[in-house]
C-alpha cells in the first residue's frame, strides 16, 4: 500500500468512474484501474463494485475510504508542519443530532482552523445516520443523546461498531415553545399541560424506531404530531402552531433568535448528550479541536 493508491482510491470515489478520476489525476486509465486492483488484492477487499455507469463503493469499500481519508488528511498535515509543503485543503466533518451549541463549536472551529481553504462539514441528520457515518469514518465525531429508554440499543450498536461515547453533559428536560405560547410565562410544565398543543419531532426515515428518536417520551401518545427534518422549520412551526418539542433546553438566542423559550418539563427523565468516536482512530487535529470547543460551549449552558 502507497500513499499514492490510497489519493487514487478517494479520487475514483470522488469522481464516480475510473475515466474521470484519470483525468484528474494525469494517469492513463489502465495504470489507474492497475493500482486499485493491486490494492484490492493486498488486502483482500473489493473497493469498487463496476457498474455501466461508471463505479460505486462496496460496504467494505466505504469502511477502507473513511481510513485512506484519514491517512491522506494526517499526512498532509505533517507535511504542513514539517515539510514546509503549500497549505492544503483542510477536511473535516461532524454528524450531530438538532443542537445549536455543536453549530457553535463548528463556528469556533472555522474561526481557529479554517485556513484560506477548506471543506469543513456539519451534518444535522437522522440518529442513525450519525452512528454510520462515524463508524464508516464519513464523520470524525457524532453528536447524539442517550437516556434510559433508548441506551441499551444504542450501545449495543456502538459496541458492533467500534464507536465510543464520552458524556459532555447531563440535561434535565425541557421543552421549547414559542415566546408567545401561554406555556412560556410558566417556571415548569407537566405532561398534561402539552396536551392541547401539537407536538413537533425530527423525522428518522427508514430507521424511524422509538430508539432512535432525537426526544424523550417519544412512545407516549400525543393527538397532534407533526415531523420535520430540520431545526428552521421546527422552530417555524413552534411559533406558528403554538406547537412544542421536548429537549435538552440547551439554546444559544444570537444562533436562533428569542422567540424561542425554554421551559423545564417536570419528567423523572434525563439526557445524557455526548460525542461518539472512532475506537481505531485516533481524533485529528480538528476533531480535537471541534471536541474541545463541545467542552467549552455545553459548559457555558449548563454553568
């Protein structure tokens, strides 16, 4: 293995088909196909399945690109640093469940790290797909929830997958609301006071099991239900409909503006919000920056 084959394996990738990976590269598309099918035998692995329209990555394809990715970043770092080689393109990317504070991390780590280039990324997406996309190394950290309900599935996925969690904080539950909803002026709510109002939740597509429901109480039957898939929409219709959603309370105003009021939701429950990571690699240099500025921000919130 080269480094060389390993920038040919996630340009190919990048590109959807050998001919167009070649040309970026300035080889000739035999000595390219040449190299993959070298490395492919040195591990025993099928990278690429060919198709008609050009390639796509196998399971294991995908496993073996989010290690070459890491491999290449690293290197290109250490030639940064030591080698005084030209700045490169600076990559990274975070999976995370609805939270401002994690927006505010990433915020803190392109101020610190961004250089004049750079691809940095932050996924706000479904439960499951955090805990793939760390496990398949699309994303160097997650960010997510467990409590008592959904922690034994979710471990018991995070043990399948090499992944560990590390706590960032404890959150009591909350629940957001417009500032105009009666709920606001309250110091606490019941369960019962939500009923008359329409619940709003982050849809989880094909994997839409109570488990990996980015709210508490998700079982418990509710007349209303609205899904959404992003944070605006959410916080439209919170003040739109009067509607609420239950959370961990956590919420920066200068990110999402002051029509949205947090209120504690008297519940025995709890949210235990943290960060999930690779047990074979070792966090980058913007990994453990975007970690450190997790710390920093998530303690700021709950002080």
């Amino acid at each position: 293995m080269t480094l060389t084959q390993l920038k040919y394996i996630i340009e190919v990738a990048e590109s959807g088909t050998i001919s167009k990976a070649a040309e970026k590269l300035y080889i000739a598309q035999p000595s390219l196909t040449a190299a993959i099918k070298e490395l492919e035998a040195e591990f025993g692995i099928t990278i690429f399945s060919r198709t008609n329209k050009g390639v796509i990555l196998t399971a294991e394809g995908e496993e073996f690109l989010g290690y070459a990715r890491q491999v290449i970043s690293q290197t290109n770092l250490m030639e940064e640093r030591y080698c005084g080689a030209a700045a490169v393109r600076h990559q990274f990317c975070v999976s995370t469940q609805h939270y401002s504070f994690a927006v505010e991390a990433f915020v803190k780590l392109l101020k610190e790290h961004g250089g004049d280039e750079y691809d940095f990324r932050i996924r706000e997406t479904q439960t499951y797909e955090i805990i793939e996309d760390v496990a398949k190394l699309k994303s160097e950290v997650g960010v997510l929830f467990l409590n008592q309900f959904n922690e034994t599935v979710l471990r018991k996925l995070f043990k399948e997958r090499d992944l560990k969690f590390t706590t960032l904080f404890i959150a009591k539950p909350h629940v957001f609301v417009g500032a105009e909803n009666p709920l606001a002026r309250k110091k606490s709510v019941t369960l019962e006071d939500l009923e008359p109002y329409p619940r709003l939740s982050y849809e989880q597509g094909d994997h839409n099991a109570f488990y990996f429901s980015e709210e508490i109480l998700s079982t418990r039957e509710s007349k209303r239900d609205i899904m959404v898939s992003d944070r605006a929409t959410l916080f439209n219709l919170l003040i739109g409909l009067n509607g609420y959603t239950i959370c961990s309370g956590v919420i920066n105003a200068e990110l999402n503006g002051e029509n949205i009021i947090a209120v504690p939701l008297d519940v025995d429950d709890y949210m235990e919000i943290g960060y999930l990571t690779h047990k074979k690699v070792i966090p980058g240099k913007f990994a453990e920056s975007y970690i450190e500025a997790l710390k920093q921000y998530t303690a700021q919130a709950t002080e």
